[in-house]
C-alpha cells in the first residue's frame, strides 16, 4: 500500500498511533509517520530533561507531564536511540498520574546526542508518543547551541527559572549575557570596591547586579555556560575620566584628528568611542577590567564582539591599523592574560579568517546584506570550515523578520523555519532564542512576538539538532550530489519553485538533506517583511541516488514529521543506482545512506 493511500485511510491520528503499536510489537511500523500539526489532542504534554548538557557518566532525569481524562492507565514505553540504532528500551508502569519521573544513564561515549521516544501504551494499544533529544558532551562548544538573555531589570527568582527552563528545553548549552554591563571600557560598577547593587546600562535601562548572579547560577545548574558580553574596542565618551587615554584610539584620518565612533540614539548614554585592539596600553586597561567581572561573576567565558568593516584607519602615531591581524592578537594576549572561554563575533565574516586561528569555542558569524540569500548561509558555514582546518563549528547570528520587527507584530513561522531548516542542515547553529526571539542587532527588541505554532515547532526542530549532531556537524564533509526524482524538481542550488537537495558524508554514511522551497515567494533568509510562505506537503517522492558501494540500510528523520524520530524506508539498488521514495516533506527532510565499508 502507497503511503498517501495509508494517509487517507487512518487518518492522522490512526497513523500515529498504528506506527507506535507497530514499534511497541517489534514491527517495522516506524514506516507509518505523521505530520505534526495534526491538531489532535494529546495525552502526552510536555517532557523535559533536567539539563541542556550532559558530561560523560551523568544520569538524565526527565520529568513527563500527562492531560488528566479518560486514560487512566497503562505503561509507558521508552526507546533510547543514537541516529538509527537502539541503544535501550524500558517500560515505567503509569497509575494515571499527571507527572512521571525516571532517569537514565547514558552510554559513556563523549560527544553523542541522543533520541528518547516515549510511547504510552494502554492494553495492546499507543495512545500517545513523544520525543526528547540529549546530549552526551564533555565540552558544549563542540556543539554549541547559543542562546541569549538581554533583560537584567528585577525579576523574581520565579521569573529567572521559568526563562532558563525554557531555554533548558531547547537544548540551549551556552547563553550570552547581552548589554548586562554598566560602561563597554567598565563593564562592572564598583562602589568601595564591591560590586554597586544596580546601574544603567548604554540604553539608560536598569541592570540589578542580583538579577545577573542568578542568572548565571540558574545557567550553571542545567550545564549551561554563561558568557560575558563586551566589545573589544568600545569606550564611553568620558571614559578618559576613568583613566582610557584618547590616544589609545583609532582614528579616521592618519593626523588622529577625528577619532571613530559607533552613533547611538541622542537618550541612549554615550555613543561609543573606538579603541585600537593592538594597542597594548588599551589592551592591559581592559583586561584589568574584565579580570575585575570575572572576580565577582561566575562567567565562564568572554563573548567578544566587533563592529564590522571600519574602513581605513590610523593608530595616534599615524600607522595604519590591520584589525583582522590585531583580533588575532587580541584574542591570544586575552587568553594569556584571562584564562576564560573565547568566542567572537564576525560581522559579515569580517577578520573570520584570523578569528578561526585564534583560542575561541567556535566561530559565530553575524550575517548582514553581503550574504542576503539562503544559499549564503551554507556558504558562510562550509567557508568557516576551511578557516578551521575543520576543527570548529559555526553560530550564526540571523536576525529574522528584520523590517517587520519594527512595530508590533508576530514572527513568520514559515520564514523562520525555513532560515532554521537551512542552517542546521549545513551543519550550523542559530543564535535565536533568548527571553524572546532575536529580530533586530540590539537584542532587547521585543516588538514580535512568537506564535504557539511556531514554539512548539522549534522544540522539534532543537531536538533534531541535538539528536542527530553527529551527523549535522560531527566531522561532516560536504559530497557530490547524484540524485533525482521523477516527481519532484531537485536542484543542487538555493532556487525558489524548487527542492533544494546537497549531500554530506561521514565515514561510509551518505546524507542528503532536502529542504522544500517550492512555494517559496522568496529567497532572503531573513524574510525581512515576514512573507515567507508555508510550503505545501509534498508525499511520495520518488528519489533515485548514484552510490558506489552497497547500501544496508536506508531511513529518513525530520523535524516536521513523527516527532523527529527515523523512518527506515525500502529501497532497491541495482548497480550503481539506488531508488527510495520519502513518504512526505514539509519543510526539512534528512535522508541518509548507511553503505558498506
């Protein structure tokens, strides 16, 4: 039987749980998915793990919450998966209960991400089924999955734990502290040499120094890490008061008549004066200065930033400034001098070439109008690769719906997750998710807000992330893609009307992504006025791929389908040709090849 066939016979709902009675039998019944936006109700409500990150021979705790109504009991069914493969399976007794907690211990191999299907079986039948990702990794910059935080104001404790809980179902393993500190070139305010309890940030907003130490805190205790935010280079306008000498700028002309400047609004508290990173007069000026945060904030690391391409500039004794050689320097004297985390802004890739050499987790890109399309955002990543040797994955930072965000309004789900399929696919990670969404440069932008739909499809979305890193960015090398279909029009680029489809490989395994741009009505990833449209469901499609050697075993998994769980699929392979039909995509579908050695 056809799988659209099967669709319209069961209905959503049928299929779904004719698929999770098959896997509870030991059946092949994974061949039978759902999309997830069924509507249905579910018993199953939420399931949460207690961190975002787990080290090697740490236990994970998950806490499963459950709608009270006509079920009153049954068994919940829990299968462990790498990738594909079967690491575990238990069953927990269930007594109706609306929350249920167990633990389990992971395998101890380090840098593994994991898939938790949960069934809740009741007599012979599945009622429900839902799904958890985890990471087993020692150090969350091999992975990184980067979040923010930009409100420091006074929030109960409540408050704090209910952003970081989110954050926490998102995977989220490392968070950068945006805008927390008091002046760029004096990040922490002093008063008789203890921190002062509250200050004003650039935007003249309130900081509570309460409210920051809690934050990181509530980090740690989910494994995150927590980042300091500051520029490399910025000082106030009076910061000569506090001992920054205007001769340790960078200046627009070689006589250092007109030093550079980054203009802020005329209510904001200064604009920012720019300093010269090679000057080690600055240099040892501020690392005194953050030595001085990290010796009263647990911060685990230095987000460092920049502001891009400044054009041609001078030092005071007239030389001209090489700031991709000087962040280089930067960033090693830094590390010398303070032995935190690196990471470091690359705006518009500008310096990522010496920024790759230098002591940073990973490198993050901030993507401006020089790589507007979404085939620029593989571009940037396979291109951060190369500048690593690769050795280091890549954030980037993808302001989404940009010019819609500057009045009240929602995010484009549809925009979004395309930008998110097309990331993560190329293997990788969007700094997005905060105590919002990021739309704008300045991250306490909160004009849009974010649509239940699309909240509940970015939880599916990190989970594959997390899931399946190890084969989206796990040593993951880019292959010639030979692949057709007889009833859908693929193309090895970006192209609107079109599947775009590229291939990796890793150790004797193809993948090929497929991401649905067929209804697209453009190609800016950032879908700046929120017009992105949803794409339509697409089933049945035939795929035939050129393989060199044979093939044991063929699956799928998506985030838009069956709670991102793998699909094996029939296939027939004869000579150098292997024919497979997906059962359906939405937005996302990564199908993968296991050959032979």
């Amino acid at each position: 039987m056809q799988m659209g066939e099967t669709w319209k016979r069961l209905g959503r709902m049928g299929v779904v749980l004719a698929a999770a009675a098959a896997v509870l039998t030991g059946c092949m019944g994974e061949k039978m998915i759902k999309p997830q936006d069924a509507g249905e109700e579910s018993i199953l409500r939420s399931v949460t793990t207690d961190k975002a990150r787990y080290a090697p021979g740490e236990d994970v705790t998950f806490r499963l919450e459950l709608a009270p109504g006509n079920v009153s009991e049954g068994k919940l069914v829990v299968q462990y998966k790498h990738l594909n493969e079967l690491v575990e399976r238990t069953e927990l007794e269930w007594n109706g209960e609306t929350a249920v907690e167990w633990q389990w211990a992971p395998p101890e191999e380090d840098y593994r991400g994991y898939l938790a299907e949960i069934y809740l079986q009741t007599g012979s039948t599945a009622a429900d089924h839902m799904n958890i990702a985890i990471d087993v990794s020692s150090d969350w910059g091999k992975f990184p999955r980067y979040g923010y935080l930009a409100d420091f104001g006074p929030m109960s404790e409540d408050e704090q734990q209910a952003v970081i809980d989110r954050l926490n179902r998102f995977h989220i393993n490392g968070v950068q502290f945006y805008d927390w500190q008091w002046k760029h070139h004096m990040p922490l305010k002093l008063e008789n040499g203890a921190p002062a309890a509250q200050w004003k940030d650039i935007a003249n907003r309130p900081v509570f120094f309460e409210t920051v130490k809690r934050y990181i805190d509530l980090a740690h205790e989910k494994n995150m890490k927590a980042m300091n935010y500051n520029l490399l280079f910025g000082a106030y306008e009076d910061a000569e008061k506090d001992g920054v000498s205007p001769a340790w700028g960078m200046f627009k002309d070689p006589l250092g008549t007109t030093q550079d400047r980054h203009p802020l609004p005329e209510d904001w508290a200064s604009d920012i004066m720019l300093m010269d990173p090679a000057n080690e007069h600055w240099k040892a000026y501020l690392f005194e200065q953050q030595q001085i945060v990290f010796e009263h904030l647990p911060f685990d690391g230095w987000h460092v930033d920049q502001l891009g391409d400044r054009g041609m500039l001078w030092n005071a004794d007239s030389e001209k400034i090489d700031l991709g050689t000087a962040y280089l320097d930067f960033l090693q004297d830094a590390k010398a001098a303070i032995d935190v985390e690196y990471v470091m802004n690359a705006v518009s890739q500008y310096g990522q070439a010496y920024i790759a050499k230098a002591p940073v987790k990973f490198l993050y890109t901030e993507v401006w109008d020089s790589h507007p399309q979404y085939k620029h955002l593989k571009d940037i990543i396979d291109q951060n690769q190369k500048f690593s040797n690769g050795e280091l994955n890549t954030v980037l930072a993808a302001y989404m719906n940009y010019d819609h965000a500057d009045s009240a309004g929602e995010f484009n789900t549809a925009g979004v997750l395309l930008t998110d399929a097309v990331i993560f696919a190329s293997g990788g990670a969007h700094i997005e998710l905060g105590e919002n969404m990021l739309a704008k440069e300045y991250f306490p932008n909160r004009n849009l807000t974010i649509p239940a739909e699309l909240e509940a499809q970015l939880i599916h979305y990190y989970d594959f992330l997390t899931a399946y890193q190890n084969l989206l960015r796990d040593s993951v090398k880019n292959a010639e893609l030979k692949a057709a279909s007889a009833n859908v029009e693929l193309s090895a680029q970006a192209e609107k009307g079109k599947v775009w489809a590229f291939a990796k490989e890793k150790e004797g395994t193809q993948i090929i992504h497929l991401i649905n741009f067929t209804d697209a009505v453009h190609m800016n990833w950032n879908d700046a006025d929120a017009t992105q449209k949803e794409p339509s469901l697409k089933e049945n499609i035939e795929i035939s791929v050129a393989v060199d050697r044979k093939a044991e075993r063929v699956w799928f998994a998506s985030p838009d389908f069956y709670n991102g769980s793998p699909v094996d699929l029939d296939f027939q392979q004869q000579g150098g040709e292997l024919k497979v039909t997906l059962p359906m995509l939405k937005y996302w579908d990564m199908l993968v090849i296991e050959c032979q050695e």
